[in-house]
C-alpha cells in the first residue's frame, strides 16, 4: 500500500465518521464539545501528531548518539 493510497484510505474512513456522527445524532448528556461532529476525530488526530513530535524529539535529544561515540574506544 503506497503512502498516497494509505492517505486516501483515512481521509475516507475519517470523513465517512463525520458523516455518520452528523447524520445519527444521539441524545445524551456530557459536555459541549462532545456534540461537535468531528470533536473527537480531531482531538484524537492531534494528540497523536503531538505525541509522535514529542517522542522524536526526546529520542533526538537524549537518546541518539552521535556517529563518532562509537569511535572513541575502538583504538
């Protein structure tokens, strides 16, 4: 699966979500932002972007070597 087919794949499956949470609206109770179509889809797509710049950034910056640490104890 090529990386443009897989993008296809989930605007489609995202915006059929959105569809369907328009078009079968329930009645419930919680806070406002759960009746915004698309709230949690895009809260959720957010939080994973963040999540991912974030652990590939401490993975930058505290765990990855540089090229020549594994140098210095070879002689």
């Amino acid at each position: 699966m090529t990386p443009r087919s897989s993008l296809k794949t989930v605007v489609l499956v995202g915006a059929l979500s959105v569809f369907l949470e328009v078009l079968l609206r329930h009645e419930g109770h919680g806070p406002w932002w759960h009746f915004l179509p698309g709230f949690d889809l895009a809260f959720g797509l957010i939080g994973c972007v963040v999540l991912v710049l974030v652990a590939k950034a401490i993975g930058q910056t505290w765990l990855q070597r540089s090229e020549t640490d594994n140098d210095q104890g070879a002689m």
